[in-house]
C-alpha cells in the first residue's frame, strides 16, 4: 500500500454537461476516502527485539522438500537468522529457547479472501495461524475502519495479520451494481476509479459482478499501466477467457468458469446476461448458481482441459472459495446453530446469518437446489483439474460470509482443497507458497528460508500426514513475535467477551 500525504479527492462522474458537476460529482463519489491513508502492504508490527530458538522440531518449510526432523530455527529482528540441524547451530547468550520436540513448524498462512468486517476479526485470523491477508474490499466506511485497524497494528494496539487491501470493491452503475460500491458506467470512469484508489492507497483493484464491459477493459489497460493488479468476480459481460486474456489476476468463486466448460456455454452465457439485464447483484447471485448447476450437468472435458490451460498459460490464478459453496450446499442443515465457534461472532453478524438462511430457499433459484450435491462435487474436479493442469490455487474463504469463520474456516478451506485431490502438501502450499508466488513477494515470506519474514506456526500434529493438524496450534509466530498457546486462549477469551458484548 502506497502512502501519500495529499488529500485529494478524484473521482468520475457519468455525464458533464457543466464545469460545476464536474468538481462536485467526483467530490461526491469518493467523499469518505478524504482522509484514507493506509500503511504500506510490508508494514512491521512491532518485532520481537529477542533473539528466539526453536529447537530439535521437524521443519516443514513449503517449498516442496520433504519434512525435516530435528532441525533449528533462529529468528531475529523479525527474520528467519538461521536454519539447520540442531547442535550445529550457534545460539546467542540471552536467546529464548522453544522446544520443539514433537512438534511441527510451517509457514505462517494466508487467506487470500476475507472481508475485515469487524476489528475482532483481525486477531481471530491470527489465532488461527493466519498471518497474512487479502482484503477484497468493502464499501467506503469498510475501507475507513480498516485503515484505523492497520495504524493500530502497526502502532502495536492491535494484534493481526498482514493485509493487502483491495479498498471499495468497483462494480456496475448505482441502483445495478453493489450498493456503496465505487459505481462505474463507462471507460472513463472506470479509469478514474483506479486513479482514485490507487492514491488513497489500495493495493490492487477488486473488480465486481455488474460492471460494463468497456469498463472492464479500461481497468485492465489502466492497472496494467500503472504496474498494479486487478482481481475479483468475472463481470457478466466478460467471460472468464476474456478476463484471464486480459490479465486479470485472480478469478474468485470459480464464477463464470464452468459455463465455458459446458457442452452449452453458449446458451448459458447469454441466458445469464439476459436474466440480469437491467437488473441487481442478488438477482446475479442466484443466476450464477443456476447456471453453474446446468453447466455440471453438460460437462465437457476437452473444453475444460482447453479453458484450463490457458488460465496457466496467462498465469491466472484461482481462489474457489470452496468452503462457501459447501456451506451453501448444506445450508438446510441445523447443524449450523450449534457451531461452538458462533462464539466469536458478533452477534449482528450471528443474526445475520440466520436471515441469510431464511432467504436462501426463497431467493436462490431451483436448478441450484436439485443439483447442488452433483454440483459440489463437479467444483472440486475443476480445482483438481486446474491444479493438474498447472493453476495457482489459492487458499481463500470469503470471510465472513455465511457461516465462514475468520481463521477457523482457512483450515476447513484446506481440508476441502485435499478433498478436491490436492496432496496435503500442495494443500498447504496454497495458503503459503503460491499466496507469495501471487503477491510478487516469494522473497518475502511463503516459505522457511534464511531472511524471510518470521511468520510461523507451531503445531502439534503433522499436516502433511493429515491436513487437518493445522488446526492443532501450538504457537503462532508474527514478525519474530512468539505467542504461545496461554496467550492465544487468552485472546480467544477476549474476542469471545467482546463478541458476545454486543
């Protein structure tokens, strides 16, 4: 995130017929950024200024090697000082001394799909060993908060995951696209929206479900040469082929994917543009549904093979977000009421998700409801076949949608991911490595090697023998910063109180 000391205010506006509209519309537009200024995306929460050993504990370092036992890690200043074997490695008089013995260090992890509705949120990632975070974006007063929270972070008020922030999510004209969205009608303003977010800071641009096509592309040209990245949904008007073509970064939810993979993609495209003509992000949801369910039903695998190649070819990743769709295919189930982890919720967000429940039936369309298990299940043969086929996955949630918990949901989303095919190995991977590998930062973190950040978690378990060891945290690592198992219980207690405070 790039800081600035201006306080500008940019903006587009759809017509000007007078030199007045054209300084109040874009005044108007992006009034709450007026003073959005965000930390830089490599910001330091205050390191540990001990040096701290974690001895004779087996390394699993994401790169791909195999796990290896008693080995020694010395982190200083916030960085990785030291690998090797245990006994080989020098220690520093005053160092603090981890046993490691039985125990298993990875990479801190990313969720690369989160939305940091509430400030609990932040440390509830961190908890769970989720040192890293893509934000992807909010309304204007979402984007506001956040910048609060991250100068907290960095104040050391606060204690969270490193954030890449996407800021407000950029969509279709107002009253079509997503209410408090950045509203873009044409080239000109989608250009002018990327200027604006870019100077208030934004890391990257999230692209949304509505947005026009001659928009789209303007992004794309825009993003491309100003050196940033665009991601997000597949517009309606875009295929997926179209927006990987156009190097859009990251596709999320696997929207607009499996249509191209059907024997009817032709009929399915144009039936979904034609349902949501002139009409609103709801109506878009349940059509994408619809359409994904008839899609599972037409497969074709050599225009899959095709499709997927080319996402590989244009180095587009993928971030399926397949706990939401799990969650989803599951939503009659009462099972979700009884979730011990509704405890660090707050409670506006618990109601809420028991009125998304309520609406699911009514509003989401038939074809989804008679195919969803068939449909749940072709999902994780794309994520498979795009692995194989040489795709970046990507580990993300879509925090906090329904019922995905912050932190608790990414191991979940990784157990799925091995469900899909995925050997545990490549399943860690895509909360580590390929996070890095996306973010231009693989010299930075993703991996345990000399000079990376010290983002670790200790577990008690071996993930790569069962993927869901990650949950058995130990202690978690952030910027060099050791936080045992006492003091992460000591923050759950408190995310609980204050969840249930309000």
């Amino acid at each position: 995130m790039k800081l600035s000391s201006e306080n500008r205010t940019g903006g587009y506006q759809r017509k000007a017929p007078s030199f007045r509209r054209r300084l109040l519309i874009p005044f108007i537009s992006f009034v709450y950024f007026c003073s959005i200024i965000i930390p830089a995306f490599d910001y330091e929460t205050a390191a540990a200024s001990e040096s701290l050993v974690i001895q004779d504990v087996t390394l699993i370092d994401a790169t791909g090697a195999p796990a290896r036992r008693n080995m020694t890690v010395v982190v200083k200043d916030g960085r990785i000082a030291e690998i090797g074997r245990s006994g080989r490695i020098r220690i520093e008089p005053g160092a603090r001394i981890i046993n490691g013995t039985g125990k298993y260090l990875i990479p801190g992890l990313w969720d690369v799909h989160v939305h940091n509705s509430y400030r609990s949120f932040l440390p509830l990632l961190l908890v769970n060993g989720v040192t890293g975070v893509r934000d992807m974006g909010g309304t204007p007063a979402e984007f506001e908060r956040l910048t609060v929270w991250l100068n907290d972070m960095k104040a050391g008020k606060l204690r969270g995951p490193r954030v890449v922030a996407a800021g407000v999510i950029v969509d279709g004209p107002a009253g079509k696209g997503r209410p408090d969205s950045l509203h873009v009608g044409n080239a000109v303003e989608a250009r002018r929206a990327v200027e604006s977010l870019l100077s208030r800071g934004a890391d990257f641009i999230k692209v949304y479900t509505l947005l026009p096509r001659d928009a789209f592309f303007a992004i794309a040209d825009e993003t491309r040469r100003r050196g940033v990245t665009f991601a997000g949904h597949v517009p309606v008007d875009v295929t997926a082929a179209e927006a990987s073509d156009a190097g859009q970064k990251s596709l999320e939810h696997l929207f607009g994917v499996l249509p191209l993979c059907s024997r009817d993609e032709t009929q399915l495209v144009n039936g979904m543009r034609t349902a949501i003509a002139g009409s609103t992000t709801p109506v878009f949801i349940s059509e994408e549904l619809r359409s994904q369910a008839l899609a599972a039903e037409s497969w074709d695998r050599k225009k899959a093979a095709a499709l997927f190649a080319r996402f590989a070819r244009n180095g587009t990743f993928q971030s399926p977000t397949l706990i939401g769709y799990r969650n989803l295919a599951d939503a009659p189930v009462a099972a979700f009421e009884q979730d011990e982890r509704l405890k660090y919720i707050p409670v506006e967000r618990r109601e809420s998700w028991v009125r998304q429940r309520a609406q699911l039936q009514q509003h989401i369309a038939r074809e989804y409801w008679e195919n969803r298990e068939n449909l749940f299940s072709r999902q994780l043969e794309i994520v498979r076949e795009m692995h194989r086929a040489g795709v970046g996955i990507l580990a993300g949630t879509d925090t906090a949608s329904f019922y995905v918990y912050p932190g608790f949901s990414l191991h979940d989303e990784l157990g799925l991911l091995v469900k899909a095919g995925l050997k545990p190995m490549e399943a860690l991977q895509a909360a580590t490595r390929n996070t890095a590998r996306y973010l231009g930062k693989a010299e930075m973190f993703g991996t345990i090697e000399r000079n990376k950040a010290a983002d670790l978690v200790l577990l008690d378990g071996n993930p790569l023998l069962d993927i869901g060891n990650t949950k058995k945290i130990a202690a978690v690592i952030t910027n060099g910063v050791f936080l045992d198992r006492a003091e992460l219980d000591r923050m759950l207690g408190e995310i609980e109180a204050e969840a249930s405070s309000k």
